[in-house]
C-alpha cells in the first residue's frame, strides 16, 4: 500500500496537492479544455502563516475551492485571468469596423486603462468597489461626468462579454454612477422665445457678428446637429421641394485633417423641411460665401459655410464664435443668454416644435433621433415649460 504523501508539517496532502522544495504548495489540475494548469501558494490552509518576506495569499485549499467550483459552474479559469485592457482589447477586436470618433474614444479609453492600476488587474479579481475607485479617480483627474459615465458603460459592455464567455459571473461595473459622484452635468437647456429673438436681433445688428447672422439662423430653424451644418454642400439644398437633404457630416481632427462620415445614427439620414426664412438664409449663404478652395472632402465639394480663406468650417470654429458672442451679449445686456452652443439652438428648435404639439414621430424624424424616447423627452420639458406659463398667466 502506496504510504501518503505528507508536507513538511506532516499533514497528508490530497490528489494534485505537492510541496515545492522551497515550502510553496503546488496544486496540479486539468481545466476545462484539458490544458495542465498550476496553482500556487505559500500556505495549505488559510490559519497557516506566510514565511517571512513573502507576500500575503489565499490558501492552496481555498484556490482549490474556487478552482472546483468554477469547473462545476463550466468558468474558463485561463480566460479569467486576462488583465482587463486584454478584455477591452477583445471587445474592440470584435467590431473593428467603427467611425473615426468612435475610434478615438476607445484609444481615450485604452490610454487611460493603461495609466491606471485597473488595467493590469485580471478581471477575475475585479469587485464592485474597485470599479468605484476607479470612477472616484477618474473625476479627481478632472474628468467630466458624462466621460467618465460612458466610459463605464463601454468596460460594463467589455465585463458582460466575459460573463457570456463564461470567464467571470457577476459584472463589477453595474452600479449607478450617480451613487458613487454627483452629476455635475449641465442641463441642456432651450432658449425662450424672447432669448431668441433677441440672440437674432443682436446678431443682426452687431457689426462684427453680423456675418455670422444666417448661420445661426439656420441651426435655428433647421435643428441640424453642427457637424451636419459643416458638411453641407450647395447640392444639398433642395430649393424646388423646399428641403435640406442630411445624408453626410463634416468632421476634423488632428490625425487625419478633414473627412466625412455617416450621420451619427442611421436615422440622421433625412431631409429637414425649410420655412421661407431658411431659405433667404441659404439662398445668401450661397450668394456670400468667400471663394471656395478646390478642395475635395472623401468626394464632397462645394461646402457652403466656409471661413474667410475659404476652407469649410468645423464644429470647434462655431464653438469659439458662440463663446465669444455669448460673452459680448450678455456684456450689453441686462438680462444675460444662459450658456449657449450651437446644440443649445437645435433644443431650442426641437422644444419650439413639441410646444406647438407636432406629431412625436415626425418631429423624431425632422431631428434625426435614433428613438422616439429622446424625442418624447423634449415633449415632457415643453409641457412643463408651457404649464408653469399657462399657470402663471392664469394665476397672475
């Protein structure tokens, strides 16, 4: 009879279970793909003491337990063990195909993965409170909410590949972020029809942004997102059937320069109906605009809003100019424009339109929503805007 094998305390040490001549425990196992793997530990069972100048383990035992009970609940035990920038590696490898913004987010994303601790952690060991940590820094680098809130959603994403691969069971990054850091976010807001018009009137009327006054009437009475304004070209405008034909956006950075991509959805290809005004408007766009250069955008030419060297505009030129507008306004008036940008006068064109009680789908179609939700949302804010005016005229 084979004599049982004993460590050097004596104890009988079970099937797989050997000790290392340097006292580490070794524990021998066949995983679910009959691969040999190997677990280690300086202690047998969790009373024992590390030897001095040894890190801190689990015992061999309970590694033993994790390992069974991931067998019986058929988890990868390799593929746990992938660091997390490995797993939001393999996610991204699984849509290679994406926009160039998308693409920048996910290097964003990669970047800070690799500068912060919780990239090199293996996503089996990753708790809940670890990815709140890793939120709680993220804003004391200064980070915004809503980065930091889609950056979440993209490693929750990331966590429930693993969950569905069977690498991990439960998903650290389900929590709530506003339970962790206050939304600092600022609400989008519509102007009212005073501020409106009075935006309008200045605008007109100052010497030096007057020539900005049909662009900003535009994003007024079209609604359109500003890269969808940038990337408009002189064939995009349908003065016969009276509409503006969304099928492209206009976009730069630093990388790549100028390029055009898709809408940001496919339900932001469209055609935006045009009143009378917008039309004037585009009809001396046309009729102004600097000479253009003969330049060729991924196909597109003729670009309409161009600045004074006759390149076409892009989102961080209207950016600055509302910035500086807003501030000489609200230095010549006493009653100040909330914070303005060019998104602030596409809300603005979408609560007009739901306070006037526009059909909800075709208002979702005017702006380009991907769900009939976001656009529900402005008839909720309408209504209570024009019932706190109802009330007070009847009321007053």
């Amino acid at each position: 009879m084979n004599e049982k094998r004993r460590d050097n305390k004596g104890r009988v040490l079970k099937n797989g279970e050997s000790q290392r001549k340097d006292g580490r425990y070794l524990y021998k196992y066949v995983d679910a793909f009959g691969e040999t793997q190997y677990a280690y530990s300086w202690k047998l069972v969790a009373t024992d003491n590390v030897p001095k100048g040894k890190r801190d383990c689990i015992s061999l035992r309970e590694m033993e337990q994790e390992i069974r009970r991931d067998r019986e609940d058929g988890i990868d035990t390799t593929g746990k063990k992938m660091t997390l920038c490995q797993l939001y590696t393999k996610q991204n490898e699984q849509r290679a195909n994406v926009k160039k913004g998308t693409q920048n987010q996910r290097k964003q994303l990669m970047r800070i993965l690799k500068e912060d601790k919780l990239g090199s952690r293996s996503i089996d060991t990753i708790k809940p409170s670890d990815a709140k940590e890793w939120a709680l820094r993220m804003k004391e680098q200064g980070y915004a909410y809503q980065t930091i809130n889609n950056h979440k959603r993209t490693l929750k994403a990331s966590f429930y590949i693993a969950i569905q691969d069977d690498y991990i069971r439960k998903n650290p990054f389900d929590f709530k972020l506003n339970e962790v850091i206050e939304n600092d976010t600022e609400p989008k807001i519509a102007l009212t029809e005073e501020q409106e018009k009075a935006l309008l009137l200045f605008v007109k009327t100052d010497k030096i942004y007057q020539k900005y006054y049909d662009d900003v009437l535009i994003l007024l009475k079209t609604g359109l997102r500003i890269s969808e304004l940038c990337g408009l070209t002189v064939t995009d405008i349908d003065f016969i059937n009276e509409v503006v034909v969304i099928d492209h956006q206009l976009l730069k950075n630093k990388e790549v320069g100028y390029y055009i991509e898709t809408p940001k959805t496919k339900s932001g290809i469209r055609q935006v109906p045009l009143s009378q005004e917008a039309i004037q408007a585009f009809q001396r766009v046309m009729k102004n605009r600097p000479t253009p250069q003969p330049i060729v955008i991924d196909g597109y030419t003729d670009f309409l809003f161009l600045n004074q060297k006759g390149y076409p505009k892009v989102a961080i030129d209207y950016s600055t100019l509302f910035s500086r507008l807003v501030e000489k306004y609200n230095k010549c008036h006493e009653t100040s424009l909330p914070h303005t940008t060019p998104h602030t006068l596409r809300h603005t064109f979408c609560t007009k339109l739901a306070q006037r009680n526009m059909n909800p789908k075709d208002l979702q179609y005017i702006m380009g929503h991907s769900s009939i939700n976001i656009t529900m949302n402005w008839y909720a804010h309408a209504s209570i805007d024009s019932a706190k005016t109802e009330v007070k005229r009847l009321i007053a």
